[in-house]
C-alpha cells in the first residue's frame, strides 16, 4: 500500500537473472582421461531408443531424427512458460570416485550437469551453437554416493534445443535394490489442515512417498513430512514408502491421525462475504482524512494504516493519529477508541496493518522478533483492535542464498516473522484476526522465480511471502493479494496477464486457491489455500495505484471465480463459490471517489 507513486520490481528480477546465466559460464571444466576400468554408465545416451531412461519435465522432450550427431536419433527439447524442458535419469554410481560427463548439444542456452554427487553438483552450458558443440564436465561422488542424476535443460523462453551422443564416464556401481520398507511412522504435530510426519530413515533410500487413504500426496527427500489441506475435525490413514532408482518399497504400516476442529484463521465471524479496508489513519495522502465513526457500515473489516518501526531492524512498531497539521479534522485518541469499540459492537473487525510502502520491516535477530511481539502487543492493547494484518512491502522480506524451500525456510527475517506471529496469535487465542497484503512479486511470482535461484543471480525478494503464508496457513483469516502495482505475471496458463482487467484477477486468485509448483519444480507445490481465506485486492480509484479495474471487470473477475461463468480466455482449476470477498486501497480513495467501489461491493452481493 502507498503513500506515494507506485514502485515496480519486475525489471530487476529480469536483469538479474540474465546475469546469472552469463555467470554460468565459469563452470565449465575440462575432462580428464577415463581410466581404463571406467565405463559409460548413462542409459540410452544418444536416444536411439526414444526416451527410455529419461524423465523430461512437462511434454518437453521427444526423440526426433534429424538434427542428429551420431546414430538415427538425437533428444529435442522445448522450454514453454515456467518449464526449463529438462530431462533427467538416475544413475548407479560408486562412492569417492571420478567421473566425467559429456554431451553434444545444438541450440542457445542449453545445460548439461550432475546433482547429488556428494560433492558438488556441477553443471556446463553453452551460450550460443549454431552446430554441434561437446560439453563436458567432471565430479567426483561423496563417501556415501551410491546414484547421481544427470541431466541437460535449456533456459525459459529460448527455442528448441538438442542433445545426443551423452556419456558418463566411470566406475561401474553395484546393483541398486529396492529399499526396505520404512518403520517407526508417526505423527509430530497435528492442526486443524496438517499433519506432520515422521519416520526412520531408510539406508539406500533416496526419497520417499506419502499416502493418505492409499492415494500417494506427497513425497520427500528426507524421513519427514507435512501433509496440508485436510479437513477439521477428520480421520486421516497415513503410509509412506522408500524409494530409489530400483522401485519403490512396500508401503509401512498405517498410522491414524485425527486433525483438530480448527478455530484458527477460520472462527473470526466474519461475513462469507466481506469488503477490507484501509484506512488512513496516520496520515492524508491526497485523499482527505476519514474518521473512524464515519466509516460507512459496508466495511467488514478495516485495517488501520499503518504502524511503523523505529528503525528498519527494530523491530519496534510504532502507531499514532495523524497529526492536526496533516489531518485537521483529525479525532480525539478517545473519540477514536470509542469509535472502533462501536465498529466492533456492529461486528466490525479492526486491525493494525504493519508496514507499507515506507514502513521497512526486517525482524533480522530474536531481539527484532521479541521487539515487534512486545510492540505489536502495546497497539492492540492500547486500541481494543481485533488482529493484525502484515503489509511488509519492498526489502521487509528477502530470502538469503540457498534458502530454496519454501516448506523450510532458513532466512531470520522469514522464520522470525512466523515465530512472532505466532506468538501473538498464541497471546490473542482463537478470535485473533490475522490478514496479509503481500504484491504479486512476492507471491504469483513464486510460480516462476523463487529467491536467488538455482544459480543465483536472481532478485532474493521473488516470491518471499510463500514461507510466510505456507506456514501461518492454519492461522491465516484472510490472504489479500494486491492486484495492481505490478507487472505482467504468468498465470496457471503459462500466460502472462497484465493488471487493469478482470483476466488478471481471475488468473492471480485462481494460483492462490488451486495451488502451484514454486519456481516449476513440481517437487514443492505450494497448497492452495480455502476460498474463505482468499479475497481479491483491487485499487480503489485511479488515484489510489496503478491497475484500477472498473466495477464492470470487477463483477466479471467474481462471476469467474465464483460461478465459473464471463472467464473469458482463463479457465479457472475450480469454482470457487466460497471466495471471502474484496480488498481495496483505500476507504478514503473510495470515499474521494464517492463510494463508488463499496457500492459496487454492496449491489453485487445484495448487501
């Protein structure tokens, strides 16, 4: 939300990653002699027969017969939207040995690598080849490397590219088995839509499968998960298996979890449908100040803006009226309390929003964390407010290099932002309202950018608000995307959609409700959320930010999402009668424009 113009952080991203790629040149490695007892272990390397052995992402891959290197048959592969057209086989492998890795490739920005060596992955690429080119890199594997995955890709957006005639030069390894069925299954913690699980580790095992009733939902890396989107209140059956390249093991024996009856984000009373707000009570901001009592009643929630911190890494969150120079019409601090204690009476929900466009919050240390909890804290009290909405906007969230799991998350601004608001939340208990505000950068932007990136080089701030959401989901009232201020983002459809009309909200609320894989890697989808969670966030007037969206597209955008009806060329994943409602900057741009956006909220849903 604004005070000022509106800021756009597309350009950056962009940048970034194409300096990223051009950085990537520095791993190519020049391959040494193969041993004499060295083989070539890579199944299927010139793709004579088809794509036996090899797992390409999406529809990507195919074997064609011309161009070719060598044989009758070469891979090609073609990158659309957010898929990189990777393709990729499990390799045996012995442990603390060498191994060289070659390719012929035809095409731009095309990559040839290894990942899981326990080593350090590698990877070569080349730039630009209008002919064959060799790329070729070694490794060597960690004392308990027994497989490697090797695989080529190309770069978003690039034409078709090649490869044939792929070698992987080295030691033999011993027959992989199916690993041993997984024991010791039970539950770590269990919420109203979660269930966390664990198990002990099986030796061999590179990944694992979860079940739920017998259907498979998730998988993992490592002897633990999180199984989300459950229901309240409901019997769930949970068996996990081991895998590795020989197959999957038999599935464990079942344990019984029964999640809790909820009361978190969902047991706050609002309407099905409700109008959110900001109001601007700490400042003007060119549209006049509006007081508390004279908040029209369509507001079901209203977020009062904002609190600050004292410094960037404070943490220490500071809230007053606007001043009379600012504001002369401003009210008393007891005419504004008796006022919000009237909103609440007549079953308003009033909140302080933390941050904006100017408020910068990076809670870096447990002393920040401590600080924001224990000032957050003071407002509420001060006020008599409902909850908290959090409006962390330009450098607030950020994710550190090599956090690249948005389940995990490792950054300190991240991880102390969920342990502090779940802290109040703890504080507050069940009728605790807790709402957020993020732009498209950090959230839709996710589906094809996710921090730094695997190479690094791209803006850390893409897509930092996942962790935040993916973790407080079960405490969440409500999730408010703002729709505008922002550049054109890719939806579901692997289209980009552009601000300003119904297409974009449908496409924007649509990934938050079906969910979505994080940066493409469908390893680590990001669960879509209740449509009571999700409300749409729109400007409220043309002077209150970029991608103002008329009452009509706006009607168009909810008979989409709601009806599955006016969807224009977006398909929606699912109908969402459910949907919360809408959010809007700002009660006092709707107010300088004569109510037209709470009006329309109003006659469309019969209020």
């Amino acid at each position: 939300m604004e005070r000022t113009g509106p800021t756009v952080r597309f350009s950056g991203l962009l940048a970034a990653a194409t300096a990223a790629v051009l950085a990537a040149g520095a791993l190519v490695a020049t391959a040494p002699a193969a041993g004499a007892a060295d083989v070539d272990l890579a199944r299927n390397g010139g793709f004579e027969s088809g794509l036996d052995g090899w797992s390409c992402t999406a529809a990507s891959g195919a074997a064609v017969s011309t161009p070719v290197h060598g044989g009758t048959k070469a891979l090609k592969a073609t990158p659309a939207g957010s898929d990189n057209a990777k393709c990729s086989q499990s390799v045996t492998v012995k442990p603390n040995s060498s191994y060289t890795l070659s390719a012929w490739v035809q095409g731009s920005y095309v990559y040839l690598g290894a990942s899981g060596t326990g080593t350090t992955d590698v990877s070569t690429w080349t730039q630009s080849s209008g002919a064959w080119k060799q790329l070729t890199t070694t490794f060597r594997t960690g004392p308990s490397t027994t497989s490697v995955s090797v695989y080529t890709h190309g770069w978003y957006g690039t034409p078709a590219h090649y490869v044939d005639d792929l070698t992987l030069v080295g030691p033999g390894g011993d027959p992989v088995v199916i690993p041993a069925v997984p024991a010791g299954l039970k539950t770590t913690a269990i919420t109203s839509s979660s269930v966390a699980l664990s198990w002990n580790a099986v030796s061999g095992a590179s990944g694992y499968n979860v079940y739920r009733g017998g259907t498979k939902v998730a998988t993992a890396t490592g002897p633990s998960a999180t199984v989300t989107g459950l229901t309240p209140s409901t019997a769930y059956s949970f068996q996990v298996s081991a895998t590795n390249a020989a197959g999957e093991s038999a599935k464990s024996a079942a344990v019984m979890a029964t999640t809790t009856a909820g009361g978190g984000g969902g047991d706050t009373k609002l309407p099905a449908r409700a109008l959110v707000g900001y109001l601007h009570s700490s400042f003007a901001n060119g549209s006049g100040y509006t007081r508390m009592a004279d908040v029209p009643d369509s507001w079901d929630v209203i977020n009062l803006a904002f609190g600050e911190p004292t410094s960037v890494t404070s943490g220490d969150i500071r809230f007053a009226l606007c001043p009379v120079a600012e504001c002369p019409n401003v009210e008393s601090e007891a005419e504004f309390k008796a006022a919000i204690k009237a909103k609440q009476a007549a079953g308003k929900k009033v909140l302080i929003s933390i941050g904006g466009q100017n408020g910068q919050v990076q809670l870096a240390s447990t002393a920040a964390r401590d600080a924001f909890v224990t000032s957050v804290s003071k407002i509420i009290d001060t006020y008599g407010l409902d909850g908290l909405d959090i409006d962390f906007e330009g450098h607030s969230l950020s994710l550190n290099t090599g956090d690249t799991d948005f389940r995990s998350p490792t950054s300190p601004v991240i991880v102390n932002l969920i342990s502090a608001v779940k802290s109040l939340k703890a504080k507050y208990g069940s009728d605790f309202v807790l709402t957020m505000a993020p732009e498209t950068f950090f959230v839709q932007l996710g589906y094809q950018f996710y921090g730094s990136g695997p190479w690094g080089g791209q803006d850390p701030r893409a897509g930092a608000y996942l962790p935040v959401i993916h973790a407080l989901r079960d405490d969440l009232t409500l999730l408010h995307v703002q729709d505008y201020n922002s550049g054109p983002i890719m939806g579901l459809d692997n289209q980009y959609h552009t601000m300003g009309g119904a297409d974009f909200h449908i496409a924007m609320t649509d990934m938050l409700l079906a969910g979505f894989p994080v940066a493409g890697d469908t390893t680590k989808v990001f669960p879509g959320l209740r449509p009571d969670q999700v409300a749409i966030g729109l400007p409220a007037s043309t002077q209150a930010g970029n991608g103002h969206t008329t009452p009509a597209e706006v009607n168009k955008a909810l008979n989409c999402l709601i009806k599955k009806t006016d969807c224009g060329s977006y398909q929606t994943r699912g109908t969402w009668s459910d949907l919360r409602g809408l959010m809007t900057w700002s009660i006092n741009w709707d107010g300088f424009n004569n109510w037209e956006f709470s009006r329309n909220f109003d006659a469309y849903f019969g209020n």
